[in-house]
C-alpha cells in the first residue's frame, strides 16, 4: 500500500530520485494561467494583423497553430522545463527517470492534448489523473513524461526528542542510518504507520520497563545513536557512532 504520493526514479547511475507528482487542482490552475497567457498573445496578434485582409486571416491562423501546439513544447524544452503557468505554480515536466524531457516526449505529450479532451473539455485527462496515482494523463502515459513540483522533496526532518536509550546489541553503521532515517520520517508517517515500523526494529530494542510503545523506544534509540544520553545535550561531532562501539 503506498504511504505518500512519491514518485521513485532511478537514473543510470544508480541515484534514487524522488519525485512528487502534481495533482489534478495544481496541473488545472497551470493550464488556465498558460490559457490566459495565450489568449492575450492571440488577441493582440489579431489586432495587430486585422487590417491585412486575408493575409492578415493567414497569419492568425498560423499564429493559432502555434500557440496550441508549439507554446507548450518550446517551454518545456527549456532549462525551466515548463511553461509559464506552470513556473506560477511550481510544477516542471520531466521523464518517468526523473531526466529531462525529451522533444520527442514533449511533443507527444502534447499532441495527444486531443485525446485527454475527450469527450469534451478534457474528462478523458481529468479521470485519467485521478485514477492514477501519478497522476498521468493520456499524454503523459503515451509520452512516458511526469509533471512535478519542482522544489526538491525532503524525506528526512529533525528527529523527534525522546530520552535516549541504548539499543539492546551494538548497531553496525548501516542499522544506525536506518535507525536515524526512519526517525526523521516522523512528521511524514502517520502514528500506526510509524509504530508499525518500529516494530520491525524490536531485536535491537531494550526491555519495556515503562510500557513506552515500540515507536517511542525506538526513537530513544534513535537519539542515542546520535550521541544524546540521558540528561545531556547532543556533543559535537557525535553524529551517529555512539550505538556501534
């Protein structure tokens, strides 16, 4: 069962990407300041050309064609990766690696703007999105594109303070990073979810003298393993040896 809205992308490298799709109210607000911007492109284009006669019905055509279509995929090809609504909103298109978007992925992405209106203004897209948990609409699926919220997505806050309590075995480095991480999840878990979590860890926990839950123990731990003891404060340089000595 999912626990948040992350998207998880693993670039060659190996690095790990976490992602977090924008929803379907963020996307809409995007969409009608883009619809805004280009209805105002538009009109002062036709008052620019409406003296020329037919070349002038040309030239708005034209200029039509590629406000509809080209607008978007220029955008979306630049450093920002996004259009103008979306910059407003923080959003940016990316592909599923987390990696920039292809023209090729702009450009079908957009193209297929006329399958998500289906049957009329754009339900196809709109159930699509809430459907997924991703958020994808037809496009996206066809492109393999995400749109995104361009501020980076921190999975890890300050650990929560707790009495420290030394773990019941010597921790290698790699339990005290797991120890440490889980703890900074605190604010994004919920109660049951966390302390299901901790429960997983009840090997390294010492005995239950005061019938604390699994979760508040383990942070005990937590603390500890970032150099806290009881009653005193964090030392400098402590950060994370004392639980594997």
């Amino acid at each position: 069962m999912r626990l948040d809205t992350l998207h998880t992308a693993e670039t060659p490298e190996g690095i790990a990407l976490s992602l977090r799709p924008a929803g379907l109210v963020a996307r809409g607000l995007a969409y009608l300041i883009d619809f805004a911007i280009r209805l105002g492109i538009f009109v002062g284009i036709s008052i620019t050309v409406g003296l020329l006669g037919k070349m002038g019905v040309g030239i708005l055509l034209i200029s039509y064609f590629c406000l509809e279509w080209l607008y978007p995929v220029i955008f979306e090809l630049t450093r920002a990766a996004a259009t103008p609504g979306k910059r407003v909103m923080g959003l940016r298109v990316v592909m599923d690696s987390g990696l920039p978007v292809t023209p090729a992925a702009s450009l079908i992405r957009n193209l297929l703007r006329a399958a998500d209106f289906v049957p009329s203004f754009y339900a196809a897209g709109i159930v699509s999105m809430l459907w997924r948990g991703d958020s994808k609409r037809l496009g996206d699926l066809a492109a393999g594109t995400l749109v995104v919220f361009s501020d980076q997505v921190s999975l890890h806050g300050e650990v929560p303070k707790a009495e420290p309590q030394a773990p019941a075995r010597p921790l290698s480095a790699r339990e005290q990073l797991a120890v440490v991480s889980w703890a900074g999840r605190a604010s994004r878990l919920t109660p049951e979810r966390f302390d299901e979590l901790a429960r997983v860890a009840e090997p390294v926990l010492g005995p239950d003298s005061a019938g604390a839950t699994a979760s508040q123990r383990l942070l005990g731990v937590a603390q500890w393993v970032l150099g806290r003891r009881a009653g005193a404060e964090l030392r400098p340089g402590a950060g994370g040896g004392g639980a594997g000595r």
